[in-house]
C-alpha cells in the first residue's frame, strides 16, 4: 500500500463539510468516497475492499449505539482497515474515547492545516502498513513453523518406531502405511534396491480395492525388477522413474500418468495384474549414503469428500522427511549413525543453552539508590528472548530487553546476533568519543558522551543489519532499550515495536500506574530505513519501571486463558515493595496460572526501581 496512492471512505451526513475535509486529497494523488453515516450502507461500502483509511464523522460514529464500530469489530476483514474519527473543536474528550473504545484507531478535530491534516493521517497508514508486513511475515514464519513441528513431532517420532520394528514384513508394510496416512494417499509401493543391481518390487497397498502384495522369497515378483542401469547403453535408466528417483534422489510429482517424460508402462501390467491404474503419482527416493529404492505414492484423497487432488508441496516434505527415515531404518550399517547424531544434536542443544545463558549478564549492574531485577524462562532449550545491562564509562546505566519472533535454535541464533550487535554499536559511539577528546586535548579527557545520538543509532543500525543480510529469513524482534542517568532519573529511550514498559509511581503503600512507555519505531527487521525516536521519562524516588515480554502477558492456563497484560498490572500495583518483590509476585501468578504446564512462550522480565529518598539516606 504505498502511500501515495490511497482510497478513503469519508462518511459525513454533512455533505459539504466532507467536501471541505478532502479538498486537497486531490493534491496529494489520494482520492475519496463520500456517504452520509447510515451504518449499514456504510460496512457494506466498507466491505468492497477497495478502501486504505476511513474518515468517520462522529455524529455517525455514535449512530445506532456505535452501529459501525460495533460491526466492523466483529467482522476481522473490516477490522484491518483503519477508522479515524472526524470531529468539531469543542468534541466531548469523553464521546471521543467512547468511540475509540469501540475500536476507532485514532481521532482528529477538523484541521486548519493540510500539513498537520496529512501527517496525522500518513501515521495510522503508516501503522497500517507496517501490521500488513508484520502480518505476512508472521504468516510465512508459522507455515515455516508448522512443518518444523510437524517434521519433529510426526515424522521422528515415527522413524523412532520403525527402528523399535524388528520384524521385516512388518516393517516394509509399516513404512508404505505411515507414507499413505500422512499423504492421504489411496496407494503405495516401495521399491528396494538389492545387490544384483536391479530395484524390486517389494510392496503394494492400494486402500480402495483392500488389495496388499508383498513380495516373498522364491515367489515371482508382482512387477519384473527393474535395472538401475540399461543394459543397452550402459547408462542410468533414467527414463524409468523409480530409478530416477533413486539415482538422483530428486523427487517426482506427476499431475498425470498419461504422459511425460517417464515410460509408465508398468502401469498396464499393475492394472492387469491388481486392477488398478492410477491418476496421480508422487515419487520420492529412499537414500542413506547409497541407494537403498524409491517410495511411490498414488492418487492422494482429499479428507472431506474424498476426490483425487494433486499431491502438494506438504505432501512431498513429509514424503520425503518419512522416506529418509525409513531409508536409515533399511539401512542397518548407517543406523548407529543416526544414533550418533540424534546424541549429537541434543548434546549441541545443551552446549547452545549454556552459551545463551552466558550471553545475559553474569550479574547486574545496579548504581547506588537503584534496584534491577531481572527474571529468564526460555520456553524451550535455547530461547529468543534476551535482557541486557552494561554501564556506560560516565556512570549511565543500559538497559535492554528484546523478543525475536518464534522460539527455539532459529530465535536464538537471532537473540545472539541482535544482544551482540547491538552491545558493540552502543558501546563503539563512546570508543569514539574518548579518541576524539584525547585528540583535542590528551591531557584531560573530557568527552561530550552522545546517550541519544548512541541510543538511535544502535537501534537503527541493527534493523539495518538484520534487513541486508538476514532479510529472507522473515525474522524480526522487538526491542526497548533505554540510557539512564542515575543521578537525576532521566531515562531516555527507543521502543522498536515492543510491549510498552510500564512506569509505576508510589502511592501511600501501592503503586498507581503512571505512565506506558509506547512504540517510538517499528520492530527492528521489518522496515528498512525506519526511523527510530528517542523518547524520555524522569524516574522519580520510589518509581518503578517494569518491562516485559509478551510471553508473560500471554502464559495460558489449562483452559487456554490468557494472564493478560489487566491481570499483570495489578499485581504490580498491589503494593510498593522492591523490584524483586515485583517480580516475584508476577512469577509466582505466572506459574499459578500455569499451573506447571509446558511454556507457551519464552518469558522475561526486566525492573528497574528508585529507591524512595529515605532509603538513600544514612540511619
């Protein structure tokens, strides 16, 4: 959606007041559809598709009991585009929030100026545009994810079970049985290869005709053996494609059987033999080192009304995922091997989750009249959520605290990249400064030490880092980092899309909600040359500040309920005791609401706390 082309529904029982509202849209190559405020014509106008941003007056908006906002809340497709309210100066700040409650995005009083007209809206487009990219990343990344977890919760577990199989004829029809489950499949062969140099026909299952062939010793084959290499011309037989597939070891999808490349006409021996000539055919080889023969599945079904569909592009990675699995399994001289690696890998797993775990701080740095507190539950072995302090060399203190997208080896990985790069482009501003003082006068060093310049520029950095050279790799993470002066409390900082801090003041023996630290910028690896603000708040005496990500706010339950964010804030609330005392009183309800399950999502919690003025004072 760029954003000099944009579709507007202006809806105004006030024709010329709308008029006016759009007049220099014109100018800005936007163009604009104008309505009176009638609800349900108006979601039906909405529902066509074609418009970017809504302008909702706000005599229209409370039409019906908010008729509008109330359905288009309802309906996700209308949701995603954003509704600005329009309103008179003098609007009632609470009919305004009603309407925001509603679900509005944001509201603006009739402007005098186009500049302040046209900025307002360029940010909620802005907003908009970044949630689709956050979206389609997300997409991406959890059907990534999705075969991930289904490769490591179907398909190992299943080649755990073929390897348990001591019986061949058991194990044969087993690996031919788990292919057609997984794939839907109406039929399935295998195909081995032996040492005279010719793959057999070892096995046949076709579901719809209840027909099961298994080859038997001293027992004329169902198919003629084929040679992985013509006699003819000394070459592969590669027109066949069972030695295709097991030469190569690329798989073959036929969308159909009655033409192409490969001579199928073993196929009219198989339909004169057991009836039974397929449509469509998936090919996948059984390789381990060497050759060991080719799966071949037929005719997938699909679940609901049972019609042959084309395998796709799933069915080939499982086929394939399972075919690899059976392959070690055949393969009885590489099977200790594959033992071998499974140790491996989970040992590398264990080394990946010591190394993380250096990677936070051994230990705090906590200046005098100050308290940090910090807690690290990672979901799985390895984690992608990191925290972060260091001093800076004027006495300021750094805080960080980041979330990678997903979890596990992929999210760690990222977490090292980010925590390590963005370490090393904060701290090289100060490197800098101290060379360029001792250049003017080596004598006393006096740096002018740039916290925001610094701050800003290791944000910026970093995104751009993750975009250059890991931008096919749909990762992102949220960030906030901030610079604290522990002197005055100033706290300057950048929040790169994550969830917003909260700044608790003391109140009489409880804590009042004072302030949310929201975004100043987009999530670091979404946008390239995104612009990152640094923003401010004094920590005063007995002040708490509270970070965390989003795997506390979102711990569920048995039933699947989520702690949420209302819940969390008025634990904190309860009373005003130390940082620790904080996190630990949203620890324990964690593991309450959790009730020991697995962990939905890495959990991490960062608090930094003033000590009120009479703890600093000397007894």
């Amino acid at each position: 959606m760029p954003l000099s082309s944009i579709h507007i529904l202006v809806i105004d029982d006030d024709e010329a007041q709308s008029r006016k509202l759009t007049r220099p849209f014109a100018a800005w190559g936007w163009d604009a559809v104008m309505m009176k405020g009638d609800p349900g014509e108006a979601l039906a106008r909405l529902a066509t598709g074609a418009f970017d941003l809504v302008l909702l007056d706000l005599k229209a908006a409370e039409r019906g009991n908010y008729a509008f906002l109330r359905h288009r809340r309802s309906n996700p497709a209308l949701h995603a585009v954003p509704v600005v309210i329009t309103a008179f100066p003098g609007a009632s700040l609470a009919r305004l929030a009603h309407c925001v409650e509603w679900g509005a995005d944001d509201y603006i009083i009739h402007p005098n100026y186009q500049v302040l007209f046209r900025a307002r809206l360029q940010n909620v487009l802005q907003r908009k545009l970044l949630q689709e990219q956050a979206g389609t990343a997300l997409e991406a990344f959890n059907e990534v994810e999705k075969i991930a977890d289904d490769l490591r919760l179907v398909i190992l577990p299943i080649g755990a079970a073929l390897s348990a199989e001591t019986e061949y004829d058991r194990l044969i029809a087993r690996i031919v049985a788990e292919a057609q489950r997984i794939c839907n499949a109406d039929a399935g062969a295998l195909y081995l290869a032996q040492d005279d140099g010719l793959l057999h026909f070892a096995f046949l299952r076709v579901e719809s005709l209840d027909f099961t062939y298994q080859s038997q010793p001293a027992v004329a084959e169902l198919l003629d053996p084929i040679p992985l290499i013509d006699p003819a011309t000394g070459q592969p037989a590669y027109d066949d494609l069972p030695v295709y597939v097991a030469l190569t070891g690329d798989s073959v999808n036929l969308t159909d059987t009655r033409g192409g490349r490969f001579d199928l006409g073993r196929l009219d021996t198989l339909d004169h033999k057991a009836g039974y000539h397929p449509e469509k055919m998936l090919a996948v080889p059984l390789r381990s080192g060497q050759i060991v023969g080719a799966l071949i599945l037929a005719d997938s079904r699909h679940p609901l009304n049972h019609q042959i569909v084309e395998f796709d592009a799933y069915h080939q990675q499982v086929a394939e995922s399972l075919a690899s699995q059976a392959a070690v399994v055949l393969n009885n001289r590489l099977l200790s091997e594959r033992q071998a690696q499974l140790m491996r890998y989970k040992r590398e797993l264990e080394i990946g989750r010591e190394i993380q775990l250096s990677f936070l701080p051994a230990e705090l740095p906590t200046p005098p009249g100050w308290e940090l507190v910090a807690h690290f539950n990672p979901a799985l072995e390895v984690a992608g959520d990191f925290y972060d302090a260091f001093p800076l060399p004027h006495g300021h203190l750094v805080v960080v605290i980041a979330d990678v997208v997903g979890k596990g080896v992929t999210a760690a990985l990222f977490m090292a990249i980010i925590r390590t790069l963005f370490r090393a482009l904060f701290q090289q501003n100060y490197y800098q400064a101290e060379r360029e003082a001792a250049g003017e006068d080596a004598g006393e060093l006096t740096p002018a030490y740039p916290d925001r310049q610094s701050l800003a520029n290791a944000v910026r950095l970093t995104n751009a880092y993750l975009i250059a050279n890991h931008g096919d790799t749909y990762t992102f993470a949220t960030l906030f980092a901030g610079v604290l002066n522990p002197v005055t409390g100033r706290f300057l900082y950048v929040n790169a899309g994550h969830n917003p801090p909260l700044v608790f003041a003391a109140d009489d023996g409880r804590r009042s909600l004072r302030e949310e630290l929201m975004p100043t910028g987009p999530a670091i690896g979404l946008l390239l040359g995104a612009s990152y603000n640094v923003a401010e708040v004094t920590l005063r005496p007995g002040d708490l500040l509270f970070a965390f990500t989003d795997g506390v706010t979102e711990a569920r339950n048995p039933a699947a309920e989520e702690l949420g964010e209302e819940r969390m804030t008025e634990l904190l609330a309860a009373h005003d005791g130390s940082a620790a005392e904080a996190v630990a009183a949203v620890v324990a309800a964690l593991r309450e609401h959790t009730a020991g399950g697995e962990a939905f999502d890495d959990v991490t919690m960062l608090a930094l706390r003033r000590l009120p003025d009479d703890a600093n004072q000397s007894p």
